[in-house]
C-alpha cells in the first residue's frame, strides 16, 4: 500500500514537473516566436500524451489493489498489461517518457537560440556599417549670415513691389511687405520673402564674422507651399561679389544659377576665395518668369581668421 502511494506521487510530481516546463516553454514560443506553430502544436500533444499515460497509470495501480491485495507483494509478473503497480516499472516507463520529451524540447530550444543569435548578429551588423550621408550631416557648419547671429542688410537698389513714393522713402517703408531681412531669417513661410518687382535688385549684406567664404546657399519655398501653386518667382542667374575693407574693388566669388527643381529647394554653391570678407554684395540678374522675384533665404558659410 506504502508503496503504491509513493508510486503514485512521484507519478504525481513528475508529471507537474514536466507539464510546468512544458507550459513554460510554450508560453515562451507564443510570445516571441509566432513562426514556430508547428513546434507548438507537436507540444501540446507531448502534453497532451504525458497526461494520459499518467492518468492511465493510475487508474491501473487503483485497479489492481482493489482486484487483489497481494498484487502489489509480487504475486503476479512484472508487466504494465497485467494491471501492476510495481513501483520500479511505473518509475522507469515515466522516466523513459519524460527524457524523450525532454530531449525534444531542448532540440526546440537550441533551434530557438540559433535563430534569436543569427537575428541579433545582422541587426549589429546593419547598426554598424558607416553611411556616409549621415558622416556628412553630422559635419557642424555656421552660417554668418543669420541675422540671429548678428548678420544685416546694408543696402538694397530694387523696385517695391507695393510701388513707392516721398513719404515711404523718408520713413523706409518701400519695403514694409517683404523687407529685405527676411533673406537672412530661418523661417520658410509662404510670402515671408524678400519680395522686388521685376527680376533685378542689387542686396549688400554685413555678415556676422569676417570669414573666408567657402559656400553660399540659396533656397526658395516649396511648390506645394503656395497659395497658387507656382515657383515661378524664383531668383535665377545671380552673382556674388567680396567687398574687402582696405580696396573699393569688388572680387568676384562666384555667377550661379538656381534651376528651381522641385526635389532640390535648397542649393549650395562653392567658392574659392583666399581673402577675408564681412560684406558680400548680391546680384540677382533673372528670375523664372513671374512678374516679381522673391528671395527666400541666403546662407554664407565658411572659416574664420
């Protein structure tokens, strides 16, 4: 009798042992594996098997006190078909059992890790490998012609667009609606330009540090940006002049043109200047095709001395 009890709990402990493990492992899949449906459903039946037998085997050892007393002293032969709670063979069919699913769970488990290091490997790899576009961006660049930074404009020869008249000169209102500041300002809104009739206006501009010029950039509002629909106002032909302190010369730095393509708002210029400037003269020749011309914004960049 004492020995068909221990039968019956190390039966007992066994199989909450490996359904524990079991469920565990299952859990583990259907959180962070959802590929693995068919190890899943190979488990559930292992599970599943595992419950059976240990029911079966107890529903045996139950059977056969009840049917004979002395079935458990050894009068009858050893086997599972003759309904015997013999304590060995109930111990050594369970373990068999349970080291066979348990070898198929760590195959499943090893499988799972081969494919977690192979996926952690290339996600390295790819966070690794240098762009050179981000190397670029990453490179800092201060434009001196921020008026943040202490950039102005120092004269301006174009036609208003509002028109002008005495009064407006006196108190330099002719270019109230879109001042010439706005060309060396950060912000991109629509009609916050430097706005002239026609296509020609001459702009001095008194950076905010006497540099060595070594790129000029130009860009002008998206299309999409405004109200019609149409860049046409965009500056075109234009060029740049170097104003040195100790010469009335003007050094030409650079005759550009902006092409106003529609995946390119903002282009840059370079420059080949060995001398020091703090006021740079602009020249904007042309525009394309609108009846005014609007000058979004303008950066300078370069070194210092």
């Amino acid at each position: 009798m004492d020995s068909c009890r221990r039968a019956r709990k190390r039966v007992l402990l066994t199989y909450l042992l490996s359904f524990v493990l079991l469920s565990t492992f299952f859990y583990y899949l259907m959180a962070h594996n959802s590929r693995n449906n068919s190890g899943i459903m190979r488990l559930r039946e292992d599970v599943d098997d595992i419950s059976h037998i240990l029911r079966q085997q107890q529903v045996d050892c139950k059977g056969a006190q009840g049917s004979s007393k002395f079935s458990c002293l050894g009068g009858e032969p050893k086997g599972l078909g003759s309904g015997s709670c013999n304590n060995r063979d109930v111990t050594a069919y369970v373990d068999t059992l349970f080291k066979r699913k348990m070898g198929h769970l760590m195959d499943d488990v090893y499988n799972l890790k081969k494919q977690l290091m192979s996926a952690d490997c290339s996600s390295k790899s790819a966070q690794s490998t240098p762009k050179p576009e981000s190397a670029s961006l990453a490179k800092p660049r201060i434009n001196y012609a921020s008026e943040d930074l202490g950039a102005r404009i120092v004269s301006v020869k174009a036609q208003p667009i509002g028109g002008t008249n005495i009064f407006k000169r006196l108190l330099g209102l002719d270019f109230s609606a879109n001042p010439p500041v706005n060309m060396i300002r950060a912000g991109l809104s629509p009609g916050a330009c430097f706005g002239f009739n026609g296509s020609q206006a001459n702009v001095t501009l008194h950076l905010a540090k006497t540099i060595i010029v070594e790129a000029i950039t130009l860009t002008h509002v998206a299309r999409e940006m405004t109200p019609s629909l149409c860049v046409k106002s965009a500056p075109k032909n234009f060029d740049v002049y170097g104003l040195r302190k100790d010469s009335s010369k003007r050094e030409l730095l650079g005759q550009w043109s902006y092409d106003n393509a529609a995946n390119r708002r903002t282009q840059s210029y370079s420059v080949r200047s060995e001398y020091f400037y703090r006021n740079l003269a602009f020249s904007f020749n042309s525009n394309h095709g609108a009846n005014s011309t609007c000058i979004y914004r303008v950066e300078v960049y370069g070194r210092l001395q």
